[in-house]
C-alpha cells in the first residue's frame, strides 16, 4: 500500500511574513519537517520580499515543486483565487 503524504501549507495571506518565509527556506526547517513525517511544504509568500533561495535551487519558477536532498518537496506561490 502507497502511504499518503503529508503536506504542510505555511500561508501569510495577503500581506507578507519575511521571517517566516526566511525561517522556512533552511535545511534545519526541512529536516525537522520530514522527522515529523512530513514530505511536502508549500509557501504562500504573498506581498513578502523573501522567496526561498536557499532551499531551491537558482532560478527556480514559482508554482513548481522541487525535491529536496531532506525528502521534502517544497514549492512556493504568492497568491491564487483558492487553495484547491
């Protein structure tokens, strides 16, 4: 049987959280993540003038994910209508 992956949605809304978003792009946040059991981190950057540059890789689009070397596959968006 597939297990089901787990997906963690870290959301600043409309405005923007930079610390939040700088917290998150670590290897740290990403090892702590998948200890947890989960495997996928989506960021909703909103306004916010950090993206995360450190746990993608340079020239990375927004909207694609990206396995990361932790097992944990990260992508990142600024605003959509619904988060279906």
């Amino acid at each position: 049987a597939s297990e089901m992956g787990r997906t963690v949605l870290a959301t600043v809304g409309t405005t923007s959280f930079d610390e939040l978003v700088r917290t998150l792009d670590s290897t740290e946040a990403l090892e702590a993540l998948r200890a947890r059991g989960y495997n996928a981190l989506v960021l909703q950057i909103g306004r916010g003038e950090v993206v995360p540059t450190h746990i993608l890789p340079a020239g990375h689009h927004e909207g694609v994910p990206h396995a990361t070397a932790q097992g944990v596959t990260v992508s990142y968006f600024r605003f959509k209508p619904n988060l279906d």
